[in-house]
C-alpha cells in the first residue's frame, strides 16, 4: 500500500506535459492590421502561445503574445530577460497588459530589476506598436509590441505570467504555483523555435522536494505510527512489531531530512518567493521528529519508574508529527498545483490507513478487553472464588 501510493504520488508531481488549452496555429485570426507572423509556438505553462517576426537586419522583433488572465478582469505579461540570471524575473524587460483603465485593455512597459514589478517605465530595449485586446470568446488576451533588440540577436531569454486582478492601477502579484514559476524559457530567432529552458533544475528540485516529503512524512510516519499502536498488541508479532516501526520511521526521518534539505535550497535559490505557513508547519514538524530520534537513546527499561511519563512524551510527539506531516503535504501539493486526481489518490490513501486503523482498533480493543477478562477470572479462582467468595478487589 506504501509502496503503491509513494509512486503515485511520484506520478503526480511530475511536471505536467504543455497545456492543450494554446495551439497557436490555430489562434483566431488577428486584425487585419496585424501582419502574419512567420512563426509561432505553444509555450508549455499557463496555456499561453507566443507569435512571432524577427527581422535580422534592423534588429526588430514583432511579437503577439496570447494568454488567458489568471482571473476576469487580471492581467497578461511577456517579457525578454537580457541578463540570463536563470530566466527568471529579475531583470526582465515586461510587456504587462490589464484593463489599467475601466474596460479598455492597454499595454505597459516594466523594467524589473527585482522581485516586485516595480512602478512602469521605459525598458532596455525600444518598444512600439504596444496594444492589447480580448482575442477570443474564452478570455485569452493578445498582447502585440515591437521590441528593436539590435543586430546580431540570436537566443533570448523570455518569461511569461498571468495575473489575477489589478489593484490601484497596478497588476496585483501572481500566484506562486508550479506553471507560474516555470513559465520562462528561450527563444531562438535563428531557429525560429520556442522551448521551455534548457535550466529548468528549480522545477525538478521542486518536484524531488514534493517527492520526497510526500513519502516521509505523508506515507512512512504514519505507517510506522500504525505499526507501533496495534501490531504490538499481539505477542506473536513481538518483537517483530518493534523493528517494523523503528525501520518505518527512520527511513520516514530521512527522507523527511533529504526533503528539508531539498526545501532550504530551494529557499535560498528563490529570494522574495516565500511559503511562511508551509516553512512554519515544516519546521515544526522536522524539529519534533527529531527530538523523537533523540528521544529513543534515554528511552528507560520497561520496568523503570519513568517508562510511563517517556510513552507519553513519545506517544505525543510522535501523532503531532503525523498530523503536522499530512497537513504539509496539503499544503505542497496546492503550491505545486498537483492536479485534483493525484489530490484525490492522497486523500483515498489516508482514508484506506484510517480505515485500516479503526479495523485494528476494534480488534486490538477486543484483544486486550479478552485478556483483561481471563486476567480476572485466573485472579477470582485463586481467590478462592469456587467457594462462593469474592476477590478482595470486587468486596465493597
């Protein structure tokens, strides 16, 4: 069953194949005023298509960006990032189109030389012919410019992004998802192609991150959880039981730690991109697992006076850091943006352990409930109980 959902889960946070929603040579034609493009690509996030002239000896490039905003009424954006930090953000050159005033779409020009838009101004690059309008019944936005990038322009690195609302005439920060992170990639005027970059290593740390956590503190700790609660129950699974748990959560603590790692990297590789309650909740729950690794070197005999206060301590701790795991991997897999079926194979996976655990409940309850009964009934004949006394436990 582990086994079988940590693949799953392997499955979904893969990076989802180009999105069916662009085929940009079958974009609704443009105005008549708009000169064919000589070549177009369906860029692979966000369902958004890139069109597109470059004219080698004047340095120009006229491009149609087409993008559905991420809500009605939010806005589009395309860019060129000179700078080749990565292809991210900082140091693009932006065309961003929104309804800024009322009802009419219009296009402004933005320097980004952080991980804040900035106020709008010129950019590096001379741009005219800038305008926007609804290309298709659906909602899909076309952004139209012409960016002078010189001679000699051959691969460029471009970005693009969309938008769920305009507040105070400025666009209003965009989702932190998996596509909105990947949206960037290079663009080869020689080639006259478009691909996702050639450097996409943050997608797959992002995804070897999920991964991990997903198998650790999704699947393995509450595994060993189980193990531990019921399994002991039964004398024949003694010691076996012990061994099971203790192998679960180690392995499950150092995929966890891998996870963590992966997840500090990521942290410092992306300034200005922040989770604080995924950070907060990972944090918690690294720093319990870990005193419960600790914990298991003082653990006292079975006989000791302090045994009982360490099975609480240990008990505690240890579902704290089962609830704390499955609550991040929620909240990972709304930042990845996993599609709702592998959300779904999650949460069937959690109900088949839950209902395995009450099954076990219930019998174990009946197992101890039996003993307790025979327990009583050895007592009550060694008592004297076939002689109609009662055990000094039951007199009044």
């Amino acid at each position: 069953m582990g086994v079988a959902v940590v693949i799953l889960l392997a499955l979904a946070l893969l990076p989802p194949p180009p999105s069916a929603t662009a085929a940009c040579s079958t974009e609704a034609s443009f105005p008549s005023n708009r000169a064919a493009y000589a070549a177009c690509a369906d860029l692979p996030h966000l369902g958004a298509s890139l069109h597109w002239t470059h004219d080698a000896a004047s340095g120009d490039l006229s491009v149609a960006f087409v993008a559905r905003p991420a809500a009605p009424g939010g806005w589009v954006a395309w860019g060129i990032n000179p700078s080749g930090a990565g292809g991210g953000m900082p140091g693009t050159q932006a065309l961003v189109a929104a309804p800024f005033d009322g009802n009419a779409w219009s296009v402004r020009t933005y320097n980004i030389t952080g991980y804040a838009l900035g106020p709008p101004g010129p950019i590096a690059f001379p741009a005219s012919d800038l305008a926007a309008e609804l290309a298709a019944a659906d909602g899909r936005v076309a952004v139209f410019g012409r960016i002078n990038l010189g001679p000699g322009a051959g691969t460029l690195n471009h970005v693009w992004q969309v938008g769920a609302a305009v507040s105070g005439g400025s666009p209003a920060p965009h989702a932190m998802g998996g596509d909105n992170l990947a949206a960037k990639g290079q663009l080869d005027l020689v080639r006259a192609t478009a691909s996702a970059g050639a450097d996409d290593s943050a997608t797959e740390k992002r995804n070897i991150h999920g991964i991990l956590n997903a198998a650790s503190w999704g699947i393995l700790l509450p595994v060993g959880a189980i193990v531990a609660r019921y399994l002991k129950t039964f004398r024949a699974a003694d010691p076996a039981w012990f061994y099971l748990h203790v192998t679960c959560q180690l392995l499950g603590y150092a995929a966890g730690v891998a996870g963590w790692a992966t997840g500090i990297n990521l942290g410092n590789e992306s300034e200005g991109v922040v989770y604080a309650t995924h950070r907060a909740v990972a944090v918690a729950a690294f720093a319990l697992a870990t005193l419960q690794v600790f914990a298991l070197f003082v653990r006292p005999g079975k006989t000791h006076k302090c045994r009982a206060y360490w099975n609480a301590y240990h008990h505690s701790l240890g579902y704290a850091v089962v609830v704390l795991g499955v609550v991040n991997v929620f909240k990972g897999m709304a930042i990845l943006r996993v599609e709702q079926r592998w959300r779904t194979a999650y949460i069937v996976a959690l109900f088949v352990l839950g209902a395995v655990a009450l099954v076990l409940e219930v019998v174990t309850w009946g197992v101890v409930v039996r003993r307790r009964r025979m327990a009583e009934n050895k007592t009550f004949n060694n008592s004297g109980g076939s002689n109609g006394h009662m055990p000094p436990h039951y007199s009044m």
